[in-house]
C-alpha cells in the first residue's frame, strides 16, 4: 500500500510517470520474450542476472526512444504483457529458425561418421546432441555474430515497435515476419543440411563402396569392424579439409535470410 501511495504521488507530480512506467512493464514483457527465443541470447552459458540486467537496461533505453503513448480506455495490461511477450518470442523464433539448417547438416554428418553414440546434453534445448552437431553449431553461431546477426535481431525488434504498437490489441503477422522469406527458408532447411553435409556424406559413400568391393574380394576380412574404425577418421580428415568451404556456406546462407524478419 505504501508503494502505491509513493507511486501515485509521484504520478500526481508528474503526469507522464504513470504512462512511461505502464510502458515499460510491457516493453520489458516483449524484451524478456525476444531473449527467451533469440539465437546467441537464449544461449544457457549466459548467467540469468546477465540476461535480466541486460533486458532492464533495454528496456529504459526503449522507453526514451519509443516515446509511449497514453494506454486507450479499457486497454487490459494483461493482455498487452501477453501480447508482447508473444511478439518478442515470435521475432526471436524466426531468427532461431536460420539456425536449424546447421543443425540439420551437423546430424547428418555425425550420423553417417558413426558418432551418435557420443551424446551430450545440449543446455539451450535441454535435449541430447552429439560432439560434432555441438561443434558445427557453435561454428554457426560464431559465423552469425561475426557477420553482424546480433544487429539484425534488434534492428528488427526496434521495427517491431513500429509495426506492433506497445498496446495493440492483435498481433499483425503479415507484417512482423517477411512470409516469402520464410517459407523459403523453411522448405530449404532439408536442402542447406545436404548442400553442408554433402561432402562427408558422398566421401563416406565412397567408403563404403570401397568396403563392400574388398568384402567380395577377401571375405575373410571384418569389413564391419574396419569401417568403425574408417569411417570416423576419414570423416574428421574430410571435416578439416573441407572446413574452409563449410564457413563460406554458411556465411551465404546467413547472407541470404539476413532480411527475414
């Protein structure tokens, strides 16, 4: 009661404090959403109180910037926390989804050198995911921040405000994400992973022919045994060589999906 006391005297003293405060609870609510789904900010190796303090100072920063206007009568402050919220969220899902072609390709490459049995937990989705899918991810978001992908997440979330007012009552979709890119990016996610994985995989193909032929020809030979111990080397040596190529990819991809959201 004192705190409401001591916030409506200060309302009294200075009008715009009610608004610029009601403001900054939702912009918060859309911020803590935003970081929840983001690419490199929902990353679990960034402590809470980071993430918190950073998500505060954002959102003073925004409520200068974005200038709030008076909530309109009737306007439910529930409604436009959740609103908010789902609109941060859906803008960091869409960038996150430029993610999962690295993790496609990463499984399709750990899976046919023969390491899926070497699982870790992977923090951020709280799920298993082996070595190699954890190394070429990390890569991937390397190269994401290195090209500038950090600016175009808050590049996009400051449009946001311009498409998606603080106290909106529905959220405009069409407007907020770039439909045609996103479909393509959707429909190329199986693509990008076989154009990242495609050399391991023909390189391990070949492999195996090599095998089956020498099965045929000396079948007192354990084929099964040697490509255990064939495939995860000649996997890494292909890794090595072709890993220049690989950041070239990837890079292009990001490139091309820079302007999805």
């Amino acid at each position: 009661m004192i705190a409401q006391d001591v916030i409506g005297q200060i309302g009294q003293i200075f009008p715009a404090f009610g608004v610029y405060l009601t403001a900054g609870f939702v912009i918060f609510a859309r911020v803590m959403g935003f970081f929840r789904l983001a690419p490199v900010l929902n990353r679990k190796e960034i402590p809470g109180l980071v993430k918190l303090s950073l998500a505060l100072m954002l959102t003073i920063a925004f409520v200068t910037v974005v200038k709030p206007p008076q909530p309109p009568a009737g306007n439910s402050l529930v409604l436009s926390l959740l609103l908010n919220y789902v609109s941060g969220a859906l803008l960091g899902y869409m960038a996150q989804l430029i993610l999962l072609a690295i993790d496609a390709g990463a499984d399709m490459i750990n899976m046919q050198m023969g390491l899926s049995s070497a699982m870790i937990l992977e923090p951020t989705t709280s799920s298993q995911t082996s070595i190699l899918a954890k190394l070429i991810s990390l890569l991937g978001i390397i190269i994401f921040i290195e090209i500038g992908g950090v600016y175009w997440l808050f590049n996009a979330f400051v449009r946001s405000f311009e498409i998606f007012p603080l106290f909106a009552s529905t959220i405009p979709l069409d407007r907020i994400v770039n439909m045609d890119y996103l479909i393509k990016m959707t429909s190329n996610v199986l693509y990008m992973g076989l154009q990242i994985a495609s050399p391991v995989l023909l390189a391990t193909l070949g492999q195996d022919i090599i095998l089956g032929v020498i099965s045929k020809t000396a079948p007192q030979v354990n084929v099964f045994q040697l490509s255990f111990l064939f495939k995860p080397v000649f996997g890494a040596a292909i890794m090595v060589w072709i890993l220049p190529m690989l950041i070239n990819i990837i890079t292009d991809y990001f490139q091309s999906y820079a302007h999805i959201i």
